[in-house]
C-alpha cells in the first residue's frame, strides 16, 4: 500500500555514455589524452572509428581498429568500459539508436572549435536529444594531429611524443617499409656474431636487411664526423673531460676517453648525455632511404633508454661468467681490464630489468633473451624466427620470403594486395587479417618440426581459409567459397595442382574442426585456427567481443542461443589434435569456454 511518508524511490540510474568519434588514421597521443578524460567523466565511452566511403585511408579499418586497443588496453583503466566500433553515416542517429545522449569531441584550436560546433548545431537540428561535450586539448598537444605525425615520419624524424609505440610501429611499416629491431647485449656475449648470423638468415629468406651499427656511431662522432656540429660536440667533451682527450689531429683519443669513463661511472653518464641526441641524429640520417628490416646493434641500447626507436623490438644476447672472460681474456686485456670493462656495462639482469622496464611503462614491446654460450644454427634459427614475428605485424616481410621459396618472388604482392582488401572489410572485427597474422604467427612456432612442403600447403590454406566470411551464409559455404578463390588466386600462379587440391582440402577442415584421418597437417590446420580460444582471458575477452559484433545483425536472444550450443559442443571433445597445442592451450580454453557459458546463463 503506497504510504505518503515514504519516499518515493528514485528510479535506477542508467549508465552514463558518450561517444567519442574521429577517423584516428591514425590514433594519436592527443586522441588517447582525450578518450581518458572522456572516459573520467562517464561509466562507458564508445569509440566510433570513422568510416566515409568517399575518403582514403592510410590504415584500413580492422588496423585503426587494432592500433587504438593496443595503445588502450593497459594504457587507460577498467578498459572493459571502452568498446571500439566502426561507422558510416550520421553519428547522432548512431547515437540515438544505441542509447547515448553525449557526443565527446576534442577541441586544438580555433578551426577545430568552429567545425564542431558546426557538427554539433547541425546534430541537434535532427531533435534526438543529443549533446556535445568539447574537451580542450593540453596545450602541450595542441600541435599533435594524425597528418602531422605521417608528415614528420615523412622526413624520418621522430615521432615517439606524437604516438604509442605500437602506432609508430604501425606508421614507420605501412609509410617507410621500415621494420626496427634492436639487438644489444654484454660485453663478450657475441652480439655481433648474432647480429652477423641475423643478417644471412634475412638474406637466405630474400629479405632486404641493414645493420646499423650504433657503437661504430659514437666512434664516428669522435673521430670522422667533420660538420660542425659535430666540432662542437667534440669541444664540448674536452671542456668536460679535459685537453688529454684530444688527440694530434683535432679529434677525440677514444682510448684514453674510455679510461676515464670506464673508472668513473658518473663521468661515463655525462658522456652518454653529451652524445646522445647526436647520435640519435646521426641514426636518423643511416635510415633514411632504408626498407625493410634495420638491426639497431648496439651495446648500451638499455643503458642509454633508447629501446624505443625500435619499439622496445630487442633481441638481448649473454653469456655465462666463465664463457665471458674467456672471450674477453683473448682482446689480449688484463684481469684488471676485463672486470673494468665488465663493470663499466649494466650486467645481463640490469640490462633485462631495464629492458621490461621500458616495455611495461609503454605497454608495447617483446624481449628475446638469448644465450649465447655455445649456440648452434638450428637455435639461431629459432630465435631469427621469433624475432621476425614480433616485427613483421603486416606479415609483409614472411609473405615475400615464402613466395620466393616458392618460386613466385615477383608475384607476392599482387596476392597480399587482394587478399588484404578481402580482409580489412569493416564488418570483419575477428576474421580480418590480423586473424590471419595470428594463424600464421602459430604456424612459425612449429616450422621448425614441419617438411618445407607440409609448411607451404599450411601457409596457402591459412592465408585464403576466411578470404570468403558472409554471417548470412548457409553451413560451409564461407569455406567452399573459400577454397575455391584459393584455387583461382594460385592457378593464376601457375602452381601445382596437387598443392592446390591439398590447400583447397586443408580450408574446407575449418568448416567442422574435425578430422576422421590420421593426417597430422590437417590436424595442425584445425589446431592453429582454434588457437584464439586457448589465449588469456583478457584476450579470449576481446575475441568474443568481436565475434558478436560481427553478427550484430543477428537479434540477442537467437545470436546466444547459436553461441551457446556451439560452446557446449567444444566442451564435450577434446578441442586441440596435436600434441604440441594440447599441452600449450587445451586446459586454458576448456576454462575459458566455461566462463563464456557462465556468462550467458548467470
């Protein structure tokens, strides 16, 4: 019975959202800057990433799409409450339809000031109730844009203060062709034999590699460089350091410079300062003009916190204590010498902690530790393998090396350019091309344990096994059509029928994810294309995201009940055939599965 003494209850309150919309071709700092204060100020932010038909884009949209959750995912809190969406048409309609009464919109200056405000009286003409909030960039930002950052990239300038690490990586790929790795390590554990090692490897595999030398660098500084500037630098350290430095003819003593800063680690540090923005100078000029993989090999890479020009990219090389003195004991150094020499380097540990260090304050990066004690090929190989996979986010650089293994070199890149398009369709958030990276990213941790004919049949069927993906589809259709572009694309070139049968036979196994034979390759296939299901929970998360976005069409109640019994059938069989993605992933996606289910029905 209503009792006038009460209160009347307020009723719930509905979550607070915005959308925040811009084309991010490509996301920048001042974009990211104003996707966290959006985010302060309400429960869920939606980014809307542009998508106008009538305009080109650098980077398609799965790529914008990836860029921003890469540079979000642990860069900004409780991300759970960011989804990234694409779209095309009016954004207040957008809005409207998705229950969002607030558009964010980020303010530099006077012209984005006047367009936005343009945009948003024209919004409000519509009468759906939807408001703008402007968020004034920091003045520190108002210079940021994303044709700024392509324009001095442009001029092989640097752009680490303009975007994320992993967007740079995106842009210097994409715009320059270049792919960074640094390689550094401890004094005698062997790092220019690796980076040596490195080099044939690329070469063997056709793929254009330049070693920039980052210690022959300072030495250059010292000794060679005849600009002025550089005369000035090398004034600047005998001021320091004192006129012993300087040698007969003008240029700096190395041998007694280093005596004096091998000794004293705070004079070592001054000169480090001294030489550091010229020799990132210097660097600048030894890339320009350069593609594909650049080794940056340097000793002191950690010490000097420049990781970052490679996107935190490093291969870190060391020795054990008894193989380290033994190869230093052969320069012909003294016992003092070496453990001066030794102590005048962050140890292994140091330089591993300052390392992981960098790549956790910026949320990107992978270390490859290797020991070099007494490493033979078939190691060397594995680790040139890792490390091509850490770089080679477009899969530009393997595509070419299998193509050429193939003996269709000069083909490569008419296939990437068609299959991509069929990819990078806005509607794909999973079955896009970095489904495939992934896949193929899978397929070269086994490489090494597969015949070269098995790797390529696997290669080809990876590469077209979603090149058809139409949610409307009847069963199997998508990996019928599948299998027969593949066989059109790879009778164009010319290669043999059997190889085209078996890639065509190895798509249509995606259709089931299931094998009745005792065909290892095929087994491989299934494994490989499930692999997303045995990843973290934080990334099974996301793929689950995007699968429902995928079939956003589909009306809740039939898209759970699809999901679910799709999920109870993956529970009630072993998920992984091989042996080697069994033990790496069965356990994990078994749990995660459950979760999903959980999820659905709670």
């Amino acid at each position: 019975m209503y009792n006038p003494l009460l209160p009347i209850p307020s009723p719930p309150r509905s979550m607070k959202k915005a959308i925040y919309s811009w084309s991010f071709d490509p996301f920048t700092k001042w974009h990211k800057d104003i996707l966290k204060r959006a985010w302060d100020k309400f429960d869920q932010v939606i980014v809307w990433v542009g998508q106008n038909p009538d305009k080109k884009y650098m980077f398609s949209f799965p790529e914008r799409v990836e860029m921003i959750k890469q540079a979000t995912q642990r860069g900004i809190e409780s991300v759970a409450n960011i989804e990234v969406l694409p779209f095309s048409g009016l954004l207040v309609d957008f809005a409207f339809e998705h229950g969002v009464t607030t558009i964010a919109r980020g303010i530099r200056g006077g012209n984005d000031l006047e367009n936005e405000s343009l945009l948003h009286w024209v919004g409000e003409s519509q009468k759906l109730g939807i408001d703008t909030v402007f968020l004034m960039a920091r003045q520190d930002q108002t210079h940021i844009s994303s044709s700024t950052t392509k324009a001095i990239l442009k001029e092989q300038w640097l752009i680490q203060d303009y975007v994320t690490l992993n967007v740079k990586h995106f842009l210097e790929a994409r715009m320059m062709g270049q792919y960074l790795v640094g390689v550094t390590g401890t004094i005698g554990a062997g790092k220019s034999y690796i980076t040596q090692k490195f080099v044939e490897l690329w070469e063997a595999n056709q793929i254009p590699v330049h070693n920039i030398d980052l210690d022959k660098i300072g030495h250059w500084i010292l000794q060679t460089a005849p600009s002025q500037g550089y005369q000035q630098i090398r004034q600047q350290l005998i001021a320091y350091f004192g006129q012993e430095i300087q040698g007969s003819d003008g240029f700096i003593d190395r041998k007694i410079l280093w005596e004096i800063v091998f000794n004293h680690p705070e004079k070592r540090k001054i000169l480090d300062e001294i030489l550091y923005n010229p020799i990132l100078l210097k660097i600048r000029k030894e890339m320009t003009g350069k593609k594909w993989i650049i080794l940056l090999n340097g000793a002191l890479l950690a010490e000097s916190g420049i990781t970052n020009l490679s996107n935190n990219n490093i291969v870190l090389v060391w020795v054990n204590h008894e193989t380290q003195q033994h190869r230093l004991s052969e320069r012909d150094l003294s016992g003092e010498q070496i453990e001066t020499r030794i102590k005048s380097q962050y140890s292994n540990e140091l330089k591993k902690s300052k390392i992981s260090e960098h790549i956790q304050d910026s949320w990107y990066g992978y270390l490859n530790e290797f020991e070099n004690s007494g490493a033979n090929a078939p190691e060397i190989s594995q680790l040139f393998d890792k490390v091509l996979s850490s770089v080679d986010i477009f899969w530009e650089l393997r595509i070419q090396s299998v193509f050429h293994s193939l003996g269709k070199e000069a083909l490569w890149q008419d296939l990437y350019a068609k299959l991509k398009l069929c990819y990078d369709d806005p509607k794909r958030l999973y079955h896009n091309w970095f489904h495939i990276v992934a896949c193929l990213n899978h397929l070269y941790e086994i490489k090494s344990i597969l015949h070269q004919d098995d790797f390529h049949q696997l290669f080809l069927a990876i590469l077209f096994h979603d090149s058809i993906y139409d949610i409307s589809a009847k069963k199997w259709e998508n990996e019928e059509k599948s299998a027969l572009l593949s066989a059109q694309r790879l009778e164009d070139l010319q290669l043999s029928p059997a190889l085209i049968s078996r890639v065509q036979e190895l798509i249509m196994l995606t259709a089931s994810h299931t094998i009745q034979t005792n065909d290892d390759i095929g087994k491989y296939m299934i494994d490989i294309d499930l692999a997303i299901l045995g990843q973290s929970w934080e990334f099974y998360q996301e793929y689950q995201k995007s699968i429902r976005h995928e079939y956003a069409s589909v009306w809740e109640a039939l898209y759970t009940e699809g999901r679910i019994k799709f999920l109870q059938s993956m529970l009630t069989r072993r998920l992984f055939q091989t042996d080697y993605f069994y033990e790496k992933y069965e356990l994990q996606a078994k749990e995660n599965i459950q979760k999903e289910l959980f999820l659905f029905t709670k």
